[in-house]
C-alpha cells in the first residue's frame, strides 16, 4: 500500500504539538484520484498525508499501524465497497471521522445519506476529470479543517456543573412536553438517528426536525429517518398538521416554523433571509416553538459549524422552555451546540442517546427502546 513520501514525513517531525497538522488517509480505487487529492490537500499545511489505500479492507488493515483524524473514503471501489465498511473504518480509526468524497455523493444520492446515516462526518461528490481544481479545492479543505483532530484529542465535556468558565447550566422543566424541535448540521443524521433510538416507541408529542441539508436529499433523508426512529417523517408543506410522533422536516429551501389555526398547530414555511445565512434555518424553527408551546417546548442542538440555532434557543429559554445541547465529544463539528452552551442556554450537554433519555423524562412515558 502507499504512503506518504518520507521527504515530506522528514520535513513534518518537527510540528511542536501545538501545531500538529491534521492527519488522512485517502481510500480511493483511483491512483490518479489518490495523487491529486494528496496534492491538493498538502499544498495547506493544516493537513498531513498518512496513508493512502486503494479499498476500505486495505485501509482497515493499515489502521491497526497508522493513526489519522479523518479517513477520505469513496464509496465505489474494489471489495465491499466504501459504504458497507464505513462502521468497520469507524471501529478502526480509532476516533478518526470519515469524510466522503465520491462521484456517487451527488445531491439527492440514497448512497449519500445512508454513508452519513452510518456515521460520515460529511459528503461532497468528486469532481470529473480535469476538474479537481477552483471551487472544489476550497471547499474541502474547509470542510476538512471543521472537521478537525480525531475524538482522542478533543476534550470531553463535564455534564453537570460548569463548563469552561461559560456558566452554570439551566434548571430543565419537569413537566411534560408538547413539542420536540431537532436541529442539526455537519454529523447531524448519525446524531439524529442515535438520539431516536433511545426515545420510547411513543412519545405522544409533534417532533420538528432542521437539518442542513439540499433540498434534493430532502425525500431520502425522511425516508431513511422513518426507518430508523420507527415513526412517519414527512418533507414540511405549507399546512401540514402536527400530530403526535409524526416528524416534521424542513425542506432545503424553506424555513420550518409553526402556526396555530382554530383545529390545531400546522406547519408555515418561510423563505426570508434568516440572520444565520442559513437555509434551512434552526432558528425561526426554535422561535416559533417558543412562541406557541412556550415552556412545554423542548429544543435539541445537534452537532454543526456555525452559529445557527443560537438565537432561537435564545428566544426559546426566554419562553421558558428547554435545550439540550450536544457535548463536544461526541459531536463531529462542536459549532452550533457551542454557542448554545456559551450563550449560557443549555439545560444539559451530552451524547445523543442520553439526550433522547432526558426527553423520555419529560414525555409521561420514560420506558426506552
């Protein structure tokens, strides 16, 4: 298998720790895949090459003997393939995310938001040949740069008491709820589904869901979240009722908020500009929670870049309602929980599951899955 070039290790032994560069792998069939990515990714000097291997069972094999922050896997290769093996990757990259790059991870692709279900970080297709240049080049290293150092070098959040000088956390409500609103970006359908499997089968509440994605992944996300978390999930039209244990989700080019009519709550979509930039939004999703169910609403902030949902959870705690917070150990971008957390709104930092057993608290029917 090939590794990086020892002119270019020789030249990197020298990092202090404090600027350890990030280290990859690059899992692709493509030699000339191999190569340029290689190229393009060490012209930052953020990032590092470890290993490069031509299928997920090469690369495996070499993370018994190679330790690296984020594996680069296409998804059609030699072998299982890259999807199939993407738990087997997780399980030896010992805290290392996956990051998929595939000419496979079009906008709307199944194989995408299954590779994210399973537990990738993140998703962009891989350019045609001639094409590994311009736009594409700065959004990966982006994306990889947020993306950051393997789960061993982060540091774990203390749940309870006060986290790095920002603040005790709230006092959470013990009565029951009446909404759930989920928001998530970068990591947030491996979260999503790892926080609805430790709810109950039932939890007898309306449950909103924003997370960042195009619109065209819309329909294959709720499908595959229906799956998982046992329940309907349904794309958010413009009149949509809101039952109890159905999922509601934002479409990719709408905001998902809530209005109330004489019969009940029903969706409204907006599409003006929200002050995060971001489309979907968390924001007015939280926003509208706070302002029909008030304290009996429950807000989640699930791992992402940025700031969105900092804001609504603003609005949301002013209500007198809830939000829970992903820590940062588990999340694979700790942005949006963060400014949650800073701002000083979160009632709990943790996992996704034991999130899911907190809103099993609060719902009248604790029993989990």
């Amino acid at each position: 298998m090939e590794r990086a070039l020892a002119t270019s290790r020789d030249r990197r032994t020298a990092d202090t720790p404090g600027q350890r560069r990030i280290r990859l792998m690059i899992v692709d069939d493509s030699v000339i895949a191999r190569s340029v990515l290689s190229r393009m990714i060490e012209s930052d000097h953020a990032f590092e090459i470890a290993a490069v291997a031509a299928s997920a069972e090469e690369a495996i094999e070499a993370l018994a003997s190679v330790t690296v922050d984020i594996v680069l896997l296409d998804l059609e290769m030699p072998g299982a393939g890259g999807l199939k093996m993407i738990p087997d990757i997780l399980r030896a990259a010992n805290g290392a995310r996956v990051m998929i790059v595939s000419s496979v991870a079009d906008d709307g692709a199944e194989q995408t938001v299954a590779a994210l279900a399973l537990g990738a970080t993140d998703a962009m297709p891989k350019p045609g040949k001639g094409s590994f240049n311009g736009r594409f080049a700065e959004v990966l290293l982006a994306k990889l740069k947020s993306i950051g150092f393997a789960d061993s070098e982060r540091r774990p959040i203390a749940e309870p008491i006060m986290l790095r000088g920002y603040g005790p956390l709230r006092a959470m409500a013990a009565d029951p709820i009446s909404l759930l609103a989920i928001g998530a970006s970068t990591g947030g359908i491996h979260a999503i589904s790892a926080l609805f499997k430790a709810l109950p089968p039932r939890i007898h509440v309306p449950i909103l869901v924003t997370q960042h994605l195009p619109a065209p992944f819309m329909p294959v996300f709720a499908r595959q979240l229906g799956i998982a978390a046992g329940r309907e999930a349904l794309v958010a039209e413009s009149g949509m009722p809101l039952l109890p244990d159905r999922i509601v989700i934002a479409p990719g080019d709408a905001h998902l908020t809530i209005e109330r009519r004489h019969d009940g709550h029903v969706v409204a979509l907006v599409r003006e500009r929200a002050s995060s930039g971001c489309m979907p939004s968390v924001d007015p999703m939280f926003a509208s929670a706070a302002v029909e169910f008030g304290a009996s609403a429950v807000g989640v902030i699930l791992t992402g870049m940025g700031r969105d949902g900092v804001e609504g959870a603003g609005r949301l705690v002013a209500c007198g309602g809830s939000v829970l917070a992903q820590d940062e150990a588990s999340c694979a971008v700790w942005g949006m929980p963060r400014t949650v957390v800073e701002a000083g709104l979160a009632c709990a930092v943790m996992p996704p599951d034991k999130i899911g057993r907190r809103i099993a608290s609060r719902t009248g029917d604790g029993e989990c899955k």
